[in-house]
C-alpha cells in the first residue's frame, strides 16, 4: 500500500534525498521549500508547492492543499532547518539566532500541530524530525543551532507521550558531518569556506540520511525507532573529525 509522504525542505540536501527514495518506493509524496521551482526536479510525479515553515499562513495552505492533492497524510519528514553563522554567544546580535530557532523549532512545530491531530484522528501516522548530532554535543560558535537542535529531544518525547494509545510513531534522525547545501548556507554562500568543512574528510551524503529515514518509516506498525544517531567513520563528535590532509 502507498504511503502519503510530505516532505519540508525538500528542494535539496537531505530533504531532496528523502523524496528520490520514497519516490522509488512508490509512494505519494508532497513536497514543500523556499525555492519551491526546484522541486519538480526532486521529484517530477510529486506534489509541489512554495513552503516557509516560519511563516503560519504558509504553512496552512500547504498542508491543506498537500491533503486537498494526495490525501491523508502518513508520514511527515521534517527536514527543514539550517545553521547560520558560527557567533559565540557574547558576540552574537542576535538575527541568526532568531533565523535558526524561528526555522528549526518553531517552523516544525507549526507543521507538526497542523498535521498531527489528523493522523491522531485516524489513529496512523509517523512524524519523522531531521535533528542532528549537535543536539546532543555542543560546540563553539555553534550554541544556538546546537540548543536548537537540543530542542526538538523533549518535543519528539512529548509528542510520543501525548499521543500513546494512538498509534502515532515518533523518530528522530540525527546526522554528523553531512555533505549538503547546510554550510554554504550557514556560511551565506562562501563556497570555499564551506568547502573547507568537508575537505580532507569522508563525510555523510544526504542518500546516508535518506536511507535511515526510509528504513524507519519502513518498520511493521508497532515498531518504532526512537532516535537513529548516525555520523562518518571519520568523525566521533561534532568537532572531532579524522582528516587526511
């Protein structure tokens, strides 16, 4: 049976790499970004649509005309998200922190709440949330994007509190060095800079990611796969990574 799929962040990176795999799959897929003319190109059989998951408005009409198009949702992948900067806390201004908790935490949860008690209501759903292992270790320069990440721990363990008896499933995939669009963004388009991040090194590729996200959402209904930590051989913490040259 096919699965409804809906996808935020989907127009590159980790996000573009869960919707090839569920498109492989066959299932439905509604796929959601900034740039939403890059999504056809993702997946061409998809639903496609402009989504800024920090802003309400955008958010409701997506995922009404995600349903209107493809029906009940199933499987919810957050994925949109994105570090910005690298300020320690004393010389921060205080704009990026506001981009990445206003993205990263309170963009999912507007998706999610909107999401949510539909599949409460039909008593089948799985809300997949794209975290990172900087939620789990912090770094320098990285205090904010890491508590951001930190965050969304207690939420995906409320949601799987609150909605126990229901059948809902609650995953967490939270990826190391990954190589994506994520530094060049957090760098603000200094490809060389974040280049730099990946150099010398065997990182994770978003497939990497997408394979994990895929494999849970895979498991029979009464299984599910609280947190999947998965980092490169070559790193053992967020800034601790083994390079060659």
């Amino acid at each position: 049976m096919t699965r409804h799929v809906v996808i935020t962040g989907a127009s590159s990176g980790i996000g573009a790499a869960c919707a090839r795999a569920f498109a492989a799959l066959g299932d439905r897929l509604s796929l959601g970004a900034r740039r939403s003319e890059r999504l056809r190109l993702v997946a061409p059989a998809a639903f496609c649509s402009e989504l800024d998951v920090t802003v309400p408005s955008s958010v409701e009409a997506f995922v009404h005309a995600a349903i209107a198009a493809n029906g009940p949702i199933d499987v919810l992948v957050n994925n949109a998200g994105l570090a910005r900067g690298v300020e320690k806390i004393a010389e921060g201004t205080g704009e990026a922190w506001r981009e990445m908790i206003e993205t990263n935490v309170l963009g999912l949860l507007e998706v999610t709440r909107r999401v949510l008690p539909r599949m409460i209501e039909r008593k089948h759903g799985h809300i997949v949330v794209i975290g990172s292992v900087a939620g789990h270790k912090a770094y320098v320069g990285g205090g904010v994007y890491c508590g951001s990440k930190r965050a969304l721990q207690p939420i995906c363990e409320a949601i799987r509190m609150e909605t126990l008896g229901h059948d809902i499933r609650v995953t967490s995939v939270d990826p190391g060095l990954v190589e994506t669009e994520f530094s060049v963004v957090r760098f603000r388009g200094d490809q060389p800079r974040a280049d730099k991040v990946y150099a010398g090194t065997r990182p994770l590729y978003a497939e990497d990611v997408a394979e994990c996200v895929v494999w849970a959402a895979g498991r029979p209904a009464h299984v599910n796969i609280d947190t999947i930590v998965v980092m490169p051989t070559d790193q053992a913490s967020p800034q601790m990574v083994h390079r060659t040259s």
